[in-house]
C-alpha cells in the first residue's frame, strides 16, 4: 500500500530520520514502535506532508508520489490522528470535521448534508459525539473521536494513529481497539505509534522498531514478545515490575475537607463533598474513569480552579484559596494533566521551562536581572539525569520537543523542587517502557524520602503497582478507599458498581 524508503529527515542538531525503510500492507495494522524522540512521529509527518524528507522517496501502490503538505496526503487517501490534536477550540465538532472539505451552495456552508453524514459515520464506528459541543468543553477522549472521525469524513484509506491511547481510559482503549480492528476488516491499513507493548501485542500484526533516529527491524507479532520488542526499542532489558518495600506513613501533609468544586461543562458540580488525607511516606492513587471530577479536584488543589466549599490543608496551612505560588512556595509539586496547557510555555527554551517556577530564587536572578548561567548549568544538570532529549539541549524551544521529552522536562523540574507533596497526573502518558520505569522509580524514591505523593492515573496497571492506597472516584465522589485491591474490585468500583463503600483508608 505504503512503501516508504530510505528516508532522511534533519533538524538542527539532530537526524531525526536516519535512512528509514517502512513498508505498509493493504489491511494489517502496522505498530512503529521506538523511545521517545526516537523519530516516530517525524517520520508519519513526512508521510503526511507536513516534513519534507531530505532524501528518499515514497511510494502509493507501487507508484513514486510527492506529498507536499496534508492536502496532498489526503488526495491520496492518507489521514492522520496526531499525538497533540489538531482542533480549533472555539469551532465546534461539526465544524472541526468539515474543516477544509466543507460543500457550500452559493457561498453558504451546507450543514445538513455534511451532520447526516457525521452522524452516519458516528453510528457506524461506535463514535459518538455531540456534532454541537463546543470543542474546548469536550473531555480529551472526545476530541480524539472527533480527530478519527475527520479522517472518516475524508475517506481515508490509510490512517495514521499517532499515540492515540495516551489520553484514554482503559475502557476507551478497549474501544478504540475494537475501532481499529473494524478497519483493517474494512480493508483500510493502519500505521500505529505507540509505546504501548501490551497494545501492539493485542492489536498489530507487524511491528517495525526505531532507535535513535535509526531503523531496527520489522517483527510478525505472532512470534515475537514484549520482552524482545522492550529490548529492540531500548537496547536493554526493561523491569516491567515496580520494586516497593513497606513503609509505614507518617504525618498528615495533605488534608482535604467536604471539598465542593463546580464544573466547567455542566451546572452540576463536579467534586462533591469529598475529604481525603495524603501522609508522608505514602503513594495515594486516585483511579476512575475520566469525567468523575479527577480533573477539577487537582484543579482546585492546585490553584487552578476556585473551590466552592471545604478546606485544603497543605503542612499544617490553609491553602483553599492561596495562590499558586504560594502553594509552590509551601512544598507542592504539580505534574499536570495537560503537559501543553498547563506544563510548558511552548515558545519558550527548555531551560526557561525549567526554571518557570524559580526563576525568581536568588540562585536565578540577581535584583530582577535572570543569571543565565546559573539557569544554563541548572538545565544542563536536569537534561543529564532526567535524559531529556532535544536537538539543540538547554536552548531547544519547547515545542520542538517530542511528547514523551516535554514530558519528562516537567516532571524532572517538579521533582527537583523537593516538594513536601507531589501531585503527578497521568505522569507516564506518552512515556516509553524505559522511560516509564525511570518515572515510577522517582515516585517510589519520593516516597521512601518520607515524601506525600498524590498520583491520579487512568492506567489501573500503574495504579495496582504504585498504590499503598486507592481512593476510587465516581460522579465526583469517592466511593472506595481501598489498601489492598485488584484489578476486578477496581472496575466495579471505578463504573459505580459496588452499592456503598469500602472502608480501608483514612475516610471515604
């Protein structure tokens, strides 16, 4: 279907795509798999038109073709869903899905023909949306419904799944899944990028391997295992388990009382009544399908949303309606949800990302002026033990970065704070097995340093291997509170299942 050879693609200070050979079947689902910043995404990009290869061609059904820019790519039955979507916030999803191909009579967009079409595709494919919903009030597994369905609209062909798991629930993985296969009965070929071993396992038929830039290999799923993929992407042997002694917690460092927290999509409010405490020495997870109100509980924790009613405490101070500096200031650390929204300044450098929080410490200005040495070999320190990698180090602009590498700069700088209390939200999304690996070490580090960790996670695996404690949320309350559970108990819990609570933990 898809051939695409030998091709070289640099920026500066880094081949991404060094003499890259990828062939795609018609009908099979093909994983790329690779580290973050191995050049997976570069190398679909290419194939979408939005990079054009230094050298190396690319052929549709054996025939050479140029592919300029996406509008190329789509003439030629090619659609791509991107880790980062592509949407506009303020349009809605019909107008997000017509966007570019929308059929007009006398200068007047023709609505109807185009939402019964939406609506037919939606049907179809499980793939329901509100065509009306405002795109910036839609949950993110929304919106990437909303993405697959604009390569529908177009009748692609071929259709390019960049991370497309990374925001989703388990439950949303499970259908995408089932989505994915639908397709490739349909005949339509998949190019799938993920770092998802599990995911490959499950779904792919081949799988073809990048490291460093570099083309490792292609492998039939069926006689391979996630052992030997984790060692083709790596080069190592990757422990898939958590290693986690007992530990006893200690003193309340997080304390949270009948906390309302209002919504932002409906009148309803989103946090109901809710009271937890976080100790030191402890990892406490907060598990539920997304919607519950996890989102707007780290918000109002955080600063970023106001709370309505109830108390936070932070080491013993009122923190309900503090600034988020103050916040900073009194031990917390937030890895947030939205890396783009709320982690990064985009245009900014690395190493100004890196200091976002402290630039204003004595260490990194001297009255008013930035030391940019100071910032410079502070960021250099952090690239080096968090391994961020970027084309032009502590200078790189942030956007440039792949996912799972901005990824890794936030969590580098919050962790560096040495906060009192570690809020880390869906801190694996994107991530690699070996970069995950290194991220669950630094929780469990955290917390043996007689730290409070707070993590929010949708992956239940992470969650059964990081927890001394599980709190379950459902329609914006916790309905289980759990020391010890598995994976079975957690789901009931987690789809509101389970009639009353289960005592365990400090309340519930």
């Amino acid at each position: 279907m898809i051939e695409m050879l030998h091709i070289t693609k640099e920026f500066p200070g880094i081949k991404a795509n060094d003499d890259i050979t990828l062939q795609l079947k018609r009908g099979e689902i093909h994983a790329l798999l690779g580290e973050n910043g191995a050049g997976k995404s570069t190398l679909m990009s290419v194939l979408f038109g939005l990079y054009q290869a230094e050298q190396g061609v690319i052929k549709k059904d054996g025939k050479e073709v140029r592919i300029k820019d996406p509008n190329d790519a789509n003439r030629l039955g090619i659609g791509m869903v991107h880790q980062h979507f592509k949407l506009v916030e303020c349009f809605t999803v019909l107008d997000n899905i017509i966007l570019g191909v929308e059929d007009t009579k006398h200068g007047f967009l023709q609505y109807d023909a185009a939402r019964k079409k939406v609506m037919a595709l939606s049907e179809k494919y499980g793939l329901k949306v509100d065509p009306d919903a405002y795109v910036s009030d839609i949950s993110v597994g929304m919106q990437q419904r909303v993405e697959i369905l604009k390569m529908l609209y177009r009748d692609n062909e071929i259709l390019i799944f960049d991370e497309p798991t990374a925001v989703l629930t388990p439950q949303e993985i499970d259908e995408l899944m089932e989505i994915m296969r639908g397709f490739k009965k349909e005949g339509k070929s998949i190019l799938f990028i993920t770092h998802k071993l599990a995911e490959i396992m499950a779904v792919s038929d081949r799988c073809s391997v990048l490291r460093k830039g570099k083309y490792m290999g292609t492998v039939d799923i069926a006689a391979t295992t996630k052992e030997e993929l984790s060692k083709m992407m790596v080069g190592r042997n990757v422990n898939f388990t958590v290693n986690k002694e007992k530990k006893e917690a200690g003193e309340v460092i997080l304390s949270v009382e009948n906390l309302v927290i209002g919504s932002k999509r409906h009148a309803n409010n989103a946090v109901k009544g809710v009271s937890f405490e976080v100790r030191r020495g402890e990892i406490v997870c907060l598990a539920g399908i997304e919607g519950n109100g996890q989102t707007e509980l780290v918000y109002g924790l955080t600063g970023l949303q106001e709370v309505k009613e109830g108390k936070v405490t932070l080491c013993g101070t009122d923190i309900t309606h503090a600034p988020i500096r103050e916040r900073s200031k009194l031990g917390m650390s937030h890895i947030p949800e939205d890396r783009h929204k709320h982690g990064l300044v985009l245009d900014y450098s690395l190493e100004e990302n890196l200091v976002l929080q402290r630039y204003y410490e004595p260490e990194f200005q001297n009255h008013g002026v930035i030391r940019k040495n100071e910032v410079r070999k502070y960021a250099e320190r952090l690239i080096e033990q968090f391994d961020v990698r970027s084309g032009q180090g502590p200078v790189t602009v942030a956007r440039s970065m792949s996912g799972g590498n901005q990824q890794k700069a936030i969590v580098a700088r919050e962790i560096d704070k040495n906060p009192e209390l570690l809020i880390a939200v869906q801190p694996t999304r994107g991530l690699d097995v070996g970069a995950i690996e290194y991220i669950h070490e630094q929780l469990v580090k955290q917390r043996n340093a007689g730290k409070a960790v707070l993590l929010v996670s949708l992956e239940l695996d992470e969650v059964l291997a990081l927890a001394d404690r599980t709190l379950v949320m459902f329609e914006g309350e916790i309905v289980g509170d759990f020391f010890e559970t598995d994976l079975q108990e957690l789901g009931l819990f987690m789809a509101g299942g389970a009639e009353g609570t289960e005592e365990g933990g400090a309340s519930a």
